[in-house]
C-alpha cells in the first residue's frame, strides 16, 4: 500500500474505506474522526488510561498506540461492536453498581470487562484487578467497577 | 510518506533494503507516543504486524537454547511455557504498562528503543541473552552488552532488522524486581534482575534505569562467588546479603531526572539486589 492514501479497515465485522486521511493517524483518531465511532475515548493519548481499548484480532489494545494504516487486514472490535442497540450485561451491570460517574473511561472498561469475561468466565478478585489495570477511572474508587463485574459473574452463572 | 506491510521476514528485509531510512513499527507502544505528541513525524513505516515468523518462538532442548521472535508480545511471556523456562522474563514482563501494552509491546520493540528503563532488558543482560539480526545479505548473533551501545542507541545497522533473541535456559534461580511510583502502569525507577547459575556456581546481576546502558555488576558477583556457595542450599547469611547490595550500589550509575533522583535510585537498585538475592538463596 506505499504512497496510498487510501486504505481500509475491518472494524465490527464490517470493511470501512479510510479516505484521504495522513497516514501517521491512530487508530483512534480514524474511529472517532473518519469512520464515526466515537465510542473509543482519547485523553491520554499515550496508553495509559484505556479509555481508547479496543481488540484486535482477539487481543484488547490501545488504539491510540495503533497506527491505523497498519491495523489493515486485522479483525478490529470497538465498543459499538459489543451492541445493536441493547444494552449488554456488562453495560446493565455498570448502571445497576453505580459504576459510572462522569463516563469518559466507561467505554474502555466495558470493552475490558468483556474481554476478560469471555476468556477467563470465573476470574479472581486478583484478575480482574490486573484485566482493568490498564483502564483508569479517576471518579469512582474501582470499588464499583469490581462489583460490576462480579454482578455479570453471578448473573452468567444462573443463566 | 508510505506505509509498507510485509507479510514475510524476507520481504520485510527487502523493504528495509528498498526504502532507506523507513522506521520500524513493532507493538507500537513507543512508536505512536512519539507521533501522538509530534515529536517525530512519519515518513516512511515497515509495519510488522503481519509477519509471523517474528511472532513465534521455539526450545531447542538438546542445546537447552530458547529463541524467542522479536514481534512475541510480552503478554506470551508472562504466563506459560516461556514463563516457566525463564521466570525473570516473565516477571519482567508482568511489570509493563497494562494489559493492553503488554498485548501489543515486544521484545523486539524493547531493544530496539533500547531505553535503559526496557523492563525486559537487565533481565536479558543476566540471562547473558544474544541478539540475532538480519539484512538481506547476512545475518549476525550480537551477545546484549554488546547490542546495547547507549542510552536509546543499538548496535542495528540501518539495513538491518531484530529478528529473534536467543537465550540459553539456567540451571537455578532467576528473579527480576523493579520500582516506580505505583504498582501498574509504570516506567522504573530502578529495576534489577538475578541469575544464580547452580551449574557454573555463579550468579549474574543486571540493572536498569541506574546508568546509561544496562548495568551488569561484574565485582559484585566475583565478590559473592568467593564468600557464598549456591549449590550448598546453606541459609544466606543475612550480612552476605547486605554487602552484596551495597557492592551493586556502588557498581550503580544513576542519574537526576524527572523521575528520580542519583540519590535514591542508588539506595533503591541495592535494596532490590538484597531482596533479589535472599529471595534467590532461600529456595
């Protein structure tokens, strides 16, 4: 693809043309600039909130640390891949626990919380401690988070 | 401006040769910081998301010899058969960034930044670790100390690529500490890592963020092999323990900067070869 402006991308089982973009954007910025998810947050811009969490080819990432142009040819899950419309259990969880206060970093860990559950069901307190050590909340303590999560736990188990 | 993806090591290496001066992009971690804060523009990027002889590594157990692929993310390092043949690495690499960093960032990355704060590299300097490279007309095998020329400087020739690092496997104990600021999500202060080789009754310490390079501390361990056995399963006596962190103090580099101080680092890379050591000698 050298000297090419235009690329595409497969994000949410769906392939999306990147047209006239500057190749040195991350993958974030083309999310929330170019193709309309705006899902993903920005604040750190360098890795260390996971508010801009999204998975690649089955591993969680942040996007702001992907150059988008080289994400071509990969399977990429945002936040508005997890929903139709519904809200999931995870998302219900959040609002039942009072696990969201101002929201900024909810989308991260949503996508976070989702990616744990999926590969590891029943975690430990300690897992899910370091799953979400990447994802940063600066309102709610964590405390609610964690119960969030072991809410979706108990609520998966009875189903 | 041009973003090449290679889909094999040899076309990767053809690029390199085609497109002088292109930047390398591994995990990204360092890479998009640095273009995220304008502080170096994008030219022309080889991408090596795609290659996947990078991405894998094997154990030769004859030689007792590991070569692991310079694109392994450390995610693979931390639990599992890597984990298991060199628990320093993966304690190393639980300690960088999140979770999403460690998914996405490399050894290959790490070496080639090649920043004295690399959480992998003090424990590659004391697993004696050697750096293959590449380019499309040779390949060279550089043992670390010697890959490592300065802070953020490596031995890499502009044509070549980091394809794979060899480690070979050690009878004993092997341990790596580091300290920062907070538990996750953090760039050391100061970091060291501990071989102790039953087989050649030896040991091998390295540290990081106290100098310029890596730091192996070579007096220190002469000074431990003539007054310490590690083969005797004898309790280490608890003054052993002390000069031995005093001595890799002294051996320690460490500079003021925004992130500590000379002062402390010093009084810190000796307390964590202490701990490291004790740890090391009680098993």
């Amino acid at each position: 693809m050298s000297e090419t402006q235009f690329y595409s991308l497969r994000v949410n089982g769906k392939q999306r043309e990147v047209t006239d973009a500057w190749l040195g954007e991350s993958l974030l910025y083309v999310l929330r600039e170019r193709l309309g998810l705006p899902g993903s947050k920005g604040a750190c811009e360098q890795g260390e909130c996971g508010s801009c969490t999204v998975i690649i080819d089955g591993a969680a990432v942040c996007s702001c640390l992907v150059l988008a142009a080289s994400a071509v040819d990969t399977d990429i899950t945002t936040i508005e891949g997890y929903s139709d419309g519904a809200l999931t259990d995870v998302q219900q969880a959040f609002i039942d626990e009072g696990a969201v206060q101002c929201g900024f970093c909810t989308p991260g860990l949503i996508v976070a919380v989702h990616h744990l559950l999926e590969h590891t069901p029943r975690p430990s307190e300690m897992k899910v401690k370091e799953a979400l050590s990447g994802n940063i909340c600066r309102c709610t303590g964590y405390g609610r988070i964690f119960a969030a999560v072991t809410r979706v736990i108990e609520q998966r188990d009875h189903q | 401006m041009s973003i090449h993806l290679p889909q094999t090591l040899n076309e990767a290496l053809h690029m390199l040769q085609v497109v002088p001066h292109a930047q390398i992009l591994a995990g990204g971690t360092d890479f998009m910081v640095e273009v995220n804060f304008n502080k170096h523009g994008v030219h022309d990027v080889i991408a090596l998301r795609h290659v996947d002889e990078l991405k894998k590594w094997s154990h030769d157990t004859v030689a007792g010899v590991v070569t692991i692929g310079a694109a392994v993310p450390y995610a693979d390092m931390e639990h599992g058969e890597l984990a298991q043949l060199f628990p320093a690495l993966a304690e190393a690499a639980r300690t960088v960034g999140s979770p999403q960093i460690r998914a996405a960032g490399t050894l290959g990355g790490n070496l080639g930044t090649c920043s004295p704060a690399g959480d992998a590299l003090p424990v590659l300097f004391a697993l004696n670790a050697v750096i293959n490279v590449a380019s499309t007309h040779a390949t060279r095998s550089i043992p670390v100390a010697d890959f490592m020329r300065g802070p953020k400087r490596n031995d890499l020739a502009q044509d070549e690529l980091i394809v794979s690092v060899t480690i070979k496997t050690v009878a004993g104990w092997q341990g790596y500490a580091k300290v920062g600021t907070r538990n996750a999500m953090v760039i050391s202060v100061a970091s060291a890592s501990l071989v102790l080789d039953h087989v050649n009754n030896s040991s091998r310490i390295a540290l990081g963020s106290v100098g310029p390079t890596i730091i192996r501390c070579i007096q220190a361990e002469q000074w431990l092999q003539g007054v310490y056995d590690f083969t005797s399963h004898q309790a280490l006596d608890d003054s052993i323990a002390t000069e031995f962190g005093q001595r890799v103090s002294q051996e320690s580099r460490p500079i003021d900067d925004h992130r500590s101080t000379a002062l402390y680092r010093r009084h810190a890379v000796g307390v964590l070869a202490k701990r490291l050591l004790q740890r090391g000698s009680a098993q």
